[in-house]
C-alpha cells in the first residue's frame, strides 16, 4: 500500500505560513499610511482575530499530517502492536 501523500499538505502549510507573513509585511506598510477610525476599526473588526486564526489552522494541518503518518506506519505493520 502507498503511504498517503503528505506533499500537497506540506505545501499548503508553507504557503499559508508564508503568505500571513507577506500580509503582514503589507498591513504594517499600510498602518503607517492609513492611521484614522476607519484604518482602526477594520483592524479590529476584519484582522484582529486573523493570527490566531491561522495558529489553529496551522496546528490542525500539522495534527492532521501526523494523523496520515500514523496511520500509514499501522497499514505498513498491521501486525505490529502501537500504543493506544
């Protein structure tokens, strides 16, 4: 059997990593420009929960990746007995 195929979601990883960093490379740039209520509130209505919001996606796709590991060593070694 084929171990499940981890690439793709390596890859999303990255990029989702890589483009919050880009975005807030960008937003900071932007803040400096654009400093009135309306700059304010959209920080704090449409970005503030942005960050933690990856956070959590970002540990989900890792626990989800280890999850395809596990099972890919269980359905290389079904006689082998892992640890509940």
């Amino acid at each position: 059997m084929q171990p499940f195929p981890l690439g793709p979601l390596t890859e999303s990883q990255s990029r989702v990593r890589q483009e919050f960093l880009d975005f807030a490379e960008q937003w900071q740039q932007t803040k400096q420009q654009w400093r009135d209520e309306p700059a304010r509130k959209f920080e704090r209505e449409a970005l503030c929960d942005l960050s933690p919001t990856l956070t959590r996606v970002a540990a989900a796709m890792q626990t989800f990746a280890e999850a395809c590991r596990e099972a890919d060593r269980h359905l290389s070694d079904p006689d082998h007995h892992y640890g509940a």
